[in-house]
C-alpha cells in the first residue's frame, strides 16, 4: 500500500512538473515573440527614419545651394534698408510650401553679420530667433568655410550658408531648418499599434496551442475508452511533442507577425517617403526656376545652375519648355548635347498649360520613350514679368516609388533570421528548465551529473554573449570616426578585433595562474564580472580609442567561460564514457557556438542599432556572468587541466617537422582563416554595401546550418568513408571554392553561397583530427598536441585578419580575394596531396571495420617476449619510402617531456584478435591490485577473474582519484609504451586484456589523451 501511494505521488510530481515546465515556456514564449517583433519594428521604423531624412537632407543641401547663389552679399551691405523686404519676397517664392503631408516642419532665417554680431534680417516658419542653431553656436565654426555647414540635433537638421560679398567675405548667413517631429509621432503611432496587433496575435495563439493540447488528450482518452488501439505515448515522448509544438508555435507566430507587420509598415512609410520625394522635387524646380528669373530663356539655351542628384550617382532630368501653340517646344535639355532638332511635348496635361499661363508649379507624371516619369514643373520668369518658359524636374517613377529598406531581399533574411533566433532561443532554455527539473543522472559523477543538455546550453550562452560586442566593432568605429579616413577606420577595426581575439584565445598562463590562486570556480566568475566592469566602461564613455584599447581586457576576461568549457571538455573526456567522450563534448560544444554567434548577432544587430553599444555591452555582459553562474552549478568539480605548457618557440620549431607543419598548414591554419573571415569581414562588408547590422545572422544561420545539418549528416552516414585525407580534402574544396566565388562576384548574395561552403569548411572539421596529429608526429614530436593545434589556429585568424583589412583598405575584393585563395588553395591542398597522408590512414586503427565477435578461447598462458608482430593490413614503419620515413636519426623537435620518462619496459603478448594482433602494453596484474590508470578506459573495468565484475559503471568514478595503496601500483603507465612499437603503440586496441569483452564499446582513438601521467595526456611521445 506504501509502495502504491508513493508511485502516485511521484506521478502526480511529474505531472506537476511538466505542467510547471509547458508554462514557463509558454510565458517565456510569449515574451520572447513580443520582444522580437518589438525590435523588429523599431528597427525597421529606425531604417524608413532615416531614409526619409536623407531625402530631407538633399531637399536642403539643393535648396541652400540655390539661395547662396541668388542672395547677393553685396546687396546685404549696401541696401540693409530694402534688402530684407525685397529677399523676403524671393525666399517666399523659392522656398513655398509644397508638401501635401506636413511629417517634418521647415523655416529659414537669413541674419546680417557686422563686425562679429549677427542680426536677424528676415525669418519664416520658426518663432523664437533662438531656437535656430546659429544662434547657439560659435561663429568660428562656419564662418572660416564658404561651404554649407550641417548641424544636426535630436530632432532636427540645420544647414547653414555663409553669405559672402565680392570680395571674400561673410556679411551674412543663412540657415535652413527641418525638424521630425511629426514623422516621429507617426513612428510611435503605428509601434503601438502594430504590438497591440502583435499582443492579441500571441495570446491567441497561444489560446489555440492550450486547446490543440486538450483536444488531443480528450481524443485519445476516448479512443482509449471506447476499446480503441491502446496509446502508447510515453511521458519523454510527450514531453518531446509538447516542446517541439511550443517551440513551432513561436517560430510561425514570429516569422507570420513578422510579414504581416513589415508589408503594413512598408506600405505607410513608402507614401511618406513618396510625398517627401514630391515636395524635394518641387521645392528643387521653384527654387531653380526662381534663380533663373529674368535670365535668357532660349532655344540651345545654356543652364546655369548645376544639375542635381535625388540619389548617390542618379541625377535629375532637367528640361526647359515654351509654349508654341497647342504645344510645348523643349528649349534645352540635360539629356542632350550639342545642337539637337527640335521636340516638341506630346500629351501635356493642364499642369502644364496653368503652369506657363497662371504661374502655378505643380506636381505630375508623364511617359517618354516608354519609360514612365513623375515630374516637378515651375514657371521661369523673364523681365517683363511674364512667363518666359516651364522648368521640369524629372525622375523615373521606379526610383520614385522604391525604398531600399521595407520587404528588400535583406529585410527577409532579417526576418528569417529573428524568428529561427527566438526558436533557438527558447529551445535552449527548454533546456535550461528541463535540466534543472529533472535534477542529476542517477549516480554519475559530479562532473557530468547534469550531462550533455547542461554542456550544451552553456557552450550556447558562452557564444551568445562573446559574440555581441566584437560583431558590432565595424559600425561602432565607422560611426563614431567618420572625421578619420577609411583605411585609418579600417587599421582600427582590424586592431580592436586582433586585441579582443588575442585576449579571448591567448593568456593561457595567466587564467592558469588566476584559478591556481583562486580555484577555478572563484576565478570564472571573479574575471567575468570584471569582464563586465570593462565592457560598461566602454559603453559608458563611447570613445572609440578607449574601446578599441578595452577590447584587449574584455576578450581576455569573456573568454574565461570559454577556457572553463575547455577545461570541462578534458576533465570530462577523461572519466571514459563511450557516449560522452572527448570527441562527443567537442562536436556538442561546436554547434552550440554555431548557434549561440548567430543569435547574439541578430540580438546585438537591432539593439545596436535601437541604443547603442552601451545597451549591448550591459545585454553580452550580463548573459556571461549568468552563464559563469550557471557553471558553477551544473559543472561542479571542473578543476583546473594540468597541462604542459607550450612556449612560441617550441611551436615554431615544430613547423621544421614537414610532415607535421602539412596537416597543420591545412587543416588548424585554414579553420582559423575561415573564423577570421566570417567573424570579421561579414558585418564590415555587409555596412559597406548598405545592409543592416542584424542581417549579419543569417549569413551566420547559413554557415552553421551547413556546418552542423549537412556535414553531421555526411559524417553520420559515411563515417567510414571519412578518412584524414578526405577530411582534409573537404575542407580545403570547400574553403577554396567559397573565397574563389566570391572573389568572382563580390556582393552580399554571392556571399550567403560563401558562407555556405565555409559552413561546410568548419563543420567537417573534427576533433578526431588530434588523434591524426598524434599518428603523424609518431614520437618525434614531443609537445602539447591540444595546444600545438589551438596555437595554429589563432596564427590563422591573426594572418587573415591583416589581409582583410587591406581588401577594405584598398577596396579591391576581387584580386586581394583572388590572391587570397591562390595562397590559401596552395596551403590547404599541401597535406591531402601528399603521397605520406594515405599512409598516415592506414595506420588509423578506428578507420578499420569491425567484424563479428565469435567464441574465443581460454586466455593462453602468458609468453616470453618478443618483437612485436605487424598488423594485418598496416604497412610496418620501415616499409615507408626514405622520402617520407620517420628516421630515428632526425633530430627531434625539443619537448616539454624528458625522454628519460620513456623508459621500455618488458612487454606482455595480449590474445590474438580476429584479423590483426595488438602488442599490449599491460603488466599482468595480480589479484586485489588496481588499475594503474583509471582513466585508460579501455579496460578500466576489467578485474582479475578472481573478483566479481563490478555491475554500475558510474560506481567506479567515485575512486577514480583515489591513490592505491598497493605495492603493485605503477607510477607510469605509459613506461615503454613506444619502446617496442614506436610506429602504431595502439594498433588493434579491439580486445581487452585477459580475453574479456570491452565494457566501452569500439576503441576510442583518442583515447592517449585521457592520461594524467603527462600533466593532461595530451602529449605524444
């Protein structure tokens, strides 16, 4: 009766939890969409803002440009009394109010300058002399320049003019104002709106998602009941279900909300910026046809007044008419050069007819040559006072009507790129919930009791917040340093970026230092939260310089949770799981931080540009010191690795190694030229070519998509296919392709296919290549492999990002790219076209296909010792040719390990397998003697036949650093291991000592580095 009221309670517990768990994540969902739609709308809303006072600003500047050439500085000095009565006049004719919707508000003043005091003359549209921003500025700011000075403010834009005399100087200014208020108004207007829309839109959803749920259940119930098929949903299943709808829930809700509220919102700011293109149009045609009053209007007539751009590299198309009959005659053209036949107008409208009789400037549109225009008209005025001729202002009607922001092929991948961003979002903190809910895996050690969700989570929030501050560096400084020139811009953002990465890879010793002194946990959280400190000073004072300095100390400081994610991947890779191993962790942790950089990207791309770095560094700072918490509490008992250091010199000495220095130029040197590729070039060349700083993710989506999907695939199904060479190879191809197609067609399209073959690049990268490194330096090469293969990559990213640069420098991609992959091609292909690298895979062992176990035999007696026999199917070391042998007699690159620790030993002969004999290493223990290393799981489980086996695998963990007491113990149980088989010391690792069956399954390549006895087994020799 006990037992069957705890099962209830339990059960009840479990569905308590799950219902716990389903509305959190409902809330977090719902919270998650609005803010997502939030930052999408203020963003798109920012973008259409700043397109509509780019169209004002040119409005202005041709204005201003046409008033300082009418207003005569002259007339200003010698006529003070009449002048301002009779530029009133002429200012109110140029500068009429023509806009058909008043979203911005504009007035001018024109002041006298005299002996360094200005005086106002004359002023429309503003009521206070004080509120114009000459007023409040010093005069040395324009009046050392004849050219237009622009002054901008929170909601407004100035320009002002100097007016000069004939002989140089400034006896006048006149100053041009618009303010936004009322596009700001209808900014704030439809953001309210549209996430009301998207409130109701949510919670309806969610509504329809709770009563899908009870629907099914009471379906199924009935079914059930009524002697249908009995359901056999089990509750890990049903829990997957739920998640799985929740977060598909979420994802359409989003990218439909998404759609919905860009195509409404495309469609209000195109009219604004439609009407503020009319009124530019109209104000630039009476402006000029004002300043053309009383000149000589004629046929093959010259014009005066330079011709005017709406657009970088579009100029207008200006014509002059006169009115000859029913018709009108084209007196001059911009189109036309020379002496041309005469045109006559074909269906001019009554715009035109009041135009040249009532005086009137209109707006219109018209059709030549079967291309559809909009046009501005204006009478120019002769000195009779009659109408003399009709200026007309003309623009394509596609360029009229276009907008480079609302639903452009980048807004979509914006789009996109938010809504799998909060997918992923949410489905990590499933994660997160789930994980803590469910508590620890039985009785696993402390180190991996939380298992791979935890580690995956982690590495995801560890990516998040790394990412945010760096990809935002290249619109940070071009912003903040636009007085400088763009390679000195340029040399800054390359500087920043090598100190952030510097910091975040590098200073191995002193974080080593920092957790021997204060123990791993307190150093995690003592240096990121300093990390913190430096990134809100930064954001803080926002100077440029003093970022570009703190980026050194904040990388150093987030890059601690990196470096404590490594340290967990060794210490966990040493307790011997078959399922959660050195590689598994790797792979985990890889495609966590594809998807952590790609949702920070997206996240620091919008708050960027809604509120600056300051906003980003308090978001990324904050998100790493929860995940070093985080940790703390899920990865307890990550110690710090005792790790052999690796010096500069002893990395450089072992590139004297030919063999070595191949694998290395083209597998770890090509994985750091493509990370310094997308983590730097993308967001600086996505600014350059006018594309918005959250667009960065998908290019990033894209890139981890291929890494993670594609290649996991191709490893899954033809793992055996995968041998180092064709690893290589792959990853070469593919790194060369995507730079050489690029280099081709340099633009923001051709580089989403980029980013796809160096997805592909990056993910059939392996963890697996360490244990190839190790097979290639056979003994002769006596450094930390974990080490010797980070050190290559950062020397990748520190020589591509130079390069980098200097393609934005010199604004050429085509040939620095095409130069690039030349070099990077030759690098890259030097390993797998090697004749040495099929031979380094045949001596690979965990390539080889396993065959079926048959009865084997008693154990024989142990035997003398003899040379070690050679396995089956691998060529002997001296069957090498001499052009690619591993002679004992070649100098031997210096090490962190004396040799003197590798002293041989009298090997024991292990029991022949089925294809192929293994040479074991193994003394023949006696009974009750432990294991001389517990973490050489091959046989960590194997006891003498006189003990019983011990049944729980993890029971063991809790003596795995227990020192033995028994004499037998052996100090170094990597003695002699190369003495008698230097070539291949693990070949055929298949059967475990004494003839009993493996407890861990296939043998494990990298099974070396689980050893402590070389200070973090990660040393060869």
């Amino acid at each position: 009766m006990a037992n069957l009221q705890s099962e209830r309670t339990a059960e009840r517990n479990d569905v308590a939890g799950r219902i716990v768990r389903i509305c959190i994540l409902i809330i977090v969902s719902f919270v998650v969409a609005i803010a997502a739609v939030s930052f999408a709308v203020h963003h798109m809303r920012l973008q259409f803002e700043d397109e509509f006072k780019s169209i004002s600003d040119t409005k202005m500047r041709q204005v201003t440009d046409v008033v300082r050439m009418t207003v005569d500085g002259d007339d200003l000095v010698s006529n003070t009394v009449n002048a301002p009565a009779k530029y009133s006049a002429l200012l109110d004719l140029m500068l009429a109010d023509t806009s058909t919707e008043n979203l911005s508000a504009e007035g001018y003043g024109l002041f006298g300058y005299n002996q360094g005091q200005l005086s106002l003359l004359l002023s429309r549209g503003v009521n206070d002399p004080s509120e114009f921003a000459v007023a409040g500025r010093d005069i040395s700011e324009w009046l050392g320049s004849s050219k237009a000075t622009v002054l901008t403010g929170e909601n407004y834009e100035s320009i002002i003019v100097p007016i000069t005399d004939s002989t140089g100087m400034c006896v006048g200014v006149f100053e041009y104002k618009c303010t936004f208020g009322e596009l700001y108004a209808i900014g704030d207007k439809l953001e309210s709106r549209i996430l009301t829309a998207v409130v109701i839109a949510v919670l309806a959803g969610v509504l329809l998602f709770a009563a899908q749920e009870i629907l099914i259940r009471v379906i199924r119930n009935r079914q059930n009941g009524s002697g249908g098929k009995k359901n056999a949903e089990t509750a890990q299943s049903r829990d997957r279900r739920l998640i799985s709808s929740t977060i598909g829930y979420c994802f359409t809700i989003i990218l439909v909300v998404l759609l919905v509220m860009a195509t409404q919102l495309s469609k209000t700011y195109i009219k604004a910026l439609e009407s503020e293109r009319a009124d530019m149009m109209e104000r630039c045609a009476v402006s000029c046809a004002a300043a053309l009053t009383y000149s000589d209007v004629r046929e093959n007539m010259s014009y005066m007044l330079p011709i005017y751009q709406y657009a970088p590299e579009k100029p207008y198309q200006v014509n002059i008419y006169t009115m000859a009959g029913d018709s009108f005659l084209r007196l001059y053209s911009s189109t036309a050069t020379g002496n041309v036949q005469q045109y006559y107008l074909t269906g001019a409208g009554n715009q035109y007819v009041d135009c040249f009789g009532l005086q009137q400037s209109a707006f219109t549109q018209r059709s030549e040559a079967g291309t559809a225009y909009v046009c501005a008209i204006a009478p120019v005025i002769s000195s009779s006072n009659t109408v003399a001729g009709v200026l007309e202002i003309m623009m394509p009607k596609s360029d009229f009507v276009s907008s480079v922001n609302g639903m452009s092929l980048s807004w979509i991948f914006t789009i996109i790129s938010i809504a799998i961003s909060m997918g992923i979002m949410i489905f990590e903190l499933n994660l997160l919930i789930s994980t803590i809910s469910k508590g620890i895996s039985g009785n696993a050690p402390v180190l991996v009791m939380y298992g791979e969700n935890a580690n995956r989570f982690l590495s995801f929030f560890t990516a998040f917040g790394s990412i945010m501050i760096p990809v935002a560096f290249a619109d940070y400084f071009k912003e903040q340093l636009t007085y400088l020139p763009g390679p000195a811009v340029q040399g800054i953002i390359c500087a920043a970026m090598l100190l952030f990465l510097w910091g975040f890879l590098g200073f191995s010793g002193i974080r080593n230092s920092f957790k021997m002194k204060l123990t791993s946990r307190i150093a995690l959280i003592a240096v990121t939260c300093a990390g913190y400190f430096f990134a809100l000073i930064a954001g803080v004072i926002n100077i440029p310089y003093v970022t570009a300095v703190l980026a050194l100390p904040i990388g150093f400081c987030f890059g601690m949770s990196f470096d404590y994610l490594r340290d967990y991947r060794i210490n966990a890779g040493r307790l011997g799981y078959k399922d959660y191993n050195d590689r598994v962790i790797h792979n985990v942790q890889a495609s966590s931080y594809f998807l952590g950089v790609a949702v920070g990207a997206v996240i620091a791309g919008i708050c960027y540009e809604r509120y600056g770095l300051f906003v980003v560094t308090i978001i990324s700072g904050a998100a790493l010191v929860l995940t070093a918490i985080g940790m703390i509490y899920f990865m307890q008992n990550n110690t710090q690795v005792r790790e052999a250091p690796l010096t500069v010199s002893s990395f450089l000495s072992v590139f004297s190694n030919s063999r070595v220095a191949r694998f290395l130029n083209s597998s770890f040197l090509m994985l750091g030229v493509v990370l310094a590729f997308v983590l730097m070039f993308i967001p600086n060349y996505l600014d350059s070519v006018g594309i918005s700083l959250p667009t960065t993710s998908f290019y990033y989506l894209v890139c981890g998509f291929t890494a993670c999907f594609v290649c996991g695939f191709v490893k899954n199904r033809y793992a055996h296919l995968l041998t180092s060479r064709t690893r290589v190879l792959i990853q070469a191809a593919s790194t060369v392709i995507g730079l050489f197609l690029f280099a081709l067609m340099p633009s923001a399209k051709m580089l989403v296919v980029t980013c796809a073959f160096l997805g592909i690049s990056l993910g059939i990268h392996d963890y697996y290549y360490i244990y190839v490194l190790y097979l290639i330096c056979n003994g002769k090469v006596k450094v930390n492999l974990r080490k010797l293969a980070e050190f290559t990559v950062y020397m990748g990213a520190g020589l591509m990002l130079p390069i980098i640069m200097a393609a934005f420098m010199l604004k050429s991609y085509r040939i620095t790219f095409l130069v690039v992959t030349l070099i990077v091609a030759i690098l890259a292909f030097i390993y797998p076209m090697s004749s040495f690298s099929g031979q380094i895979d045949e001596r690979d062992i965990s390539l080889k296909p396993q065959k079926k176990q048959r009865e084997k035999s008693a154990p024989k007696a142990p035997q003398a010792p003899r040379p070690a026999p050679q396995v089956q199917g691998q060529p002997a070391p001296e069957a090498i040719p001499d052009d690619n042998r591993f002679v004992q007699a070649e100098p031997q690159i210096d090490g962190v390990i004396p040799e003197e620790q590798y002293e041989p030993q009298q090997p024991v002969q292990a029991p022949q397998a089925q294809d192929y004999q293994q040479y074991q290493q193994y003394q023949q223990p006696a009974p009750q003697q432990y294991q001389a290393d517990p973490y050489q799981y091959d046989a960590q489980y194997q006891q003498p036949s006189t003990q019983q086996y011990q049944a729980d695998p993890y029971a063991y963990s809790q003596q795995q650093y227990q020192q033995p007491a028994q004499s037998g113990y052996q100090q170094d149980p990597y003695q002699g291991q190369y003495a008698a088989n230097p070539a291949d010391p693990y070949a055929g690792a298949d059967p475990a000592a004494y003839g009993m069956p493996q407890q861990q399954g296939n043998y494990d390549p990298l099974g070396f580095l689980n050893g402590e006895g070389n200070e973090g087994g990660n040393q060869n020799g």
